[in-house]
C-alpha cells in the first residue's frame, strides 16, 4: 500500500505522531509519503498541491490511503473532489471540518481551504471506504462539525472519549485506533 499522511496548520512532518507513524507502516513493508507543506505563510490550494505533485510521486489509486488532520482534511476534500479514473483505497480523517472554527487566528489561516459545497457525491465515489476521528473534547473543531461531515460522507465515525484534539499537545501521543484503521 501507498499511504500519505498530511499534516496541519502550523505542524510539520518531523512532528506530532507523523514520524512514529510513518515509521510503524514502513516497518510493516508500506511506502509512506509525507509531503512538506507551506504553513502558516503560503498556504492555500494551489501551493499545496504544487508540493503534493513535487513529493508523491505517484498516482492516487486503488492502493492509496490518505491520513490527515485537521485542516489537512479540509485540504485532501478538495483532492478528493477532483474527477478521476480511480477510486482511493481509504481516507482516514482526524478532526476534520469544512467551516470556520470561529477561532480567528485559525480562520484566517485555513480561509483559502474553506468550503461548504463541496460535491459529496464525487468524494464518496472517489474513495472506497472512509473513517473519521473525533476526540469527544476538541476544544477546536465541535461534535457539530463532525457529525456534519460524517453525514455529508456518509462514514464512520469513531469518537475517542475524553480526548481533545488527537495531537500530542493535547498529550494524545499514541493513536493505536488510527494504526488498526489503516494497516
């Protein structure tokens, strides 16, 4: 399997649990990715993308997983959106959302990826199967957000209790759920 992983706003790939995970799936014989995106500055659609085709080499297939989180999630529904030939494997979400947080600092940085309508219909056609991670506290993306996305995905929904975020700020270091979904 091939499997992507991107990260979020203001994070990078040598931080939170991406390194260790990226690590567990090689071990288990899977080529992983995690492309190096611009953020905060930069940040919009077209650089990420632009970074995406410059550091995955590869086309998204039947034998493709996409992990993100957080605003990386927002990112990977407008590269889901997109027409292609292929279905992805799996898609992986971890607190993802569509609309503002009502955080400013964070609103303004995700602005360029913001978007309601997307058409739901071609992201579930262009992957086979999607599973979504919500901490039951997320003190930034509500239950409401969530919930709104698993309806418009028509996915599972996996709700970690007493959790925040799922980063290892919030001290959410190992994620065994998201290894057992994906390997």
């Amino acid at each position: 399997m091939k499997y992507v992983i991107i990260h979020w706003t203001l994070w990078h790939p040598e931080e939170n649990r991406i390194p260790r995970l990226k690590s567990q799936l090689e071990s288990k014989g899977h080529t992983v990715y995690v492309p190096h995106f611009p953020t905060p500055e930069n940040q919009n659609l077209t650089s990420r993308c632009a970074v995406l085709q410059e550091q995955a080499l590869f086309v998204f297939d039947e034998e493709t997983i996409l992990i993100w989180h957080s605003l990386g999630a927002l990112y990977i529904l407008h590269i889901l959106e997109m027409e292609r030939s292929k279905k992805i494997q799996a898609s992986v979400l971890v607190s993802g959302f569509t609309r503002e947080l009502w955080i400013e600092s964070f609103d303004t940085i995700n602005a360029a990826f913001l978007k309601d309508d997307f058409n739901w219909e071609r992201i579930r056609w262009n992957v086979e199967h999607i599973t979504l991670f919500h901490g039951e506290n997320d003190p930034y993306v509500s239950m409401e957000q969530t919930k709104r996305l698993q309806e418009m995905l028509e996915c599972e929904l996996l709700v970690i209790p007493n959790w925040g975020h799922l980063n290892e700020n919030a001290g959410y270091g190992e994620f065994d759920e998201l290894l057992r979904v994906v390997s």
